[in-house]
C-alpha cells in the first residue's frame, strides 16, 4: 500500500515541476537541440582558428565536481539550472563579443543568445 502511495506522489511532483515551468522546458529542449555535439563541433571548432582562445576566470568554469559538491549540500534543482543557465549564457555571450558579424558562427551563437535571454525571462517570472 505505501508503495502505490509513493507512486502517486511521484507522479503528482513530475506533473507539478511540469506544470510549474512548461516555458522553461520548451527552451531547455530547444537549446539542447541547439547545444548537440554536432552543432556544437561545427560552429565552435571547426570554424575558430587552431590557436584562437576565449579567456575565463577560474570561477567561470562549471565542472562537475563543483556540480556534485553543491547537490550534497542540498542545493536545489532549481538553483542548479539557474546556476547552468547564467555561466552558460555568459560563456555565450562572451563568444558572441569576440565574434565578427560576418564570422560563420555568428548567426549560430546569436541563435543561442535569443534562447538564453528567452530563457533568463522566464526565469524572472519565478523570481517575482
């Protein structure tokens, strides 16, 4: 019996973080689509010079060391994706500065950018 309880209840959380955030998964979809291996190894290597470099502090860089240290002290999933989503967008939109308009991938990572400002919007709805 308890665990047809904690069925349910599984089931009513999912569809409460659905219901909660449908904004934010559609544009999480779109930019994993957006972000696949593929795309990324077109635009983000196979465009950029041998040698070229984008300089970053040490606290810009996500690791996933960083990442299992903040979940075992019970950091949220939500904090977390917000933390994804500000390093990631700065990343982008640090690219996008050193970029050319007439570079290859400029439409790409401007493709990126609207996605993470659509993104950050929806964030501040939460944040109200």
């Amino acid at each position: 019996m308890q665990q047809g309880y904690a069925a349910v209840l599984c089931v009513l959380a999912v569809l409460g973080l659905e219901a909660a955030a449908p904004g934010e998964c559609e544009l999480t979809r779109l930019l994993q689509d957006k972000l696949q291996y593929e795309m990324r190894l077109q635009y983000m290597k196979h465009y950029f010079p041998i040698d070229y470099t984008v300089q970053v502090q040490y606290e810009e860089v996500l690791r996933p060391s960083n990442i299992s240290r903040l979940r075992n002290r019970t950091v949220s999933e939500a904090a977390l994706r917000y933390l994804w989503f500000h390093v990631s967008s700065q990343a982008v939109l640090q690219i996008r500065e050193v970029l050319p308009e007439k570079h290859p991938s400029w439409k790409y990572t401007q493709e990126l950018c609207q996605l993470f400002d659509a993104l950050g919007k929806e964030y501040s709805k939460y944040q109200q």
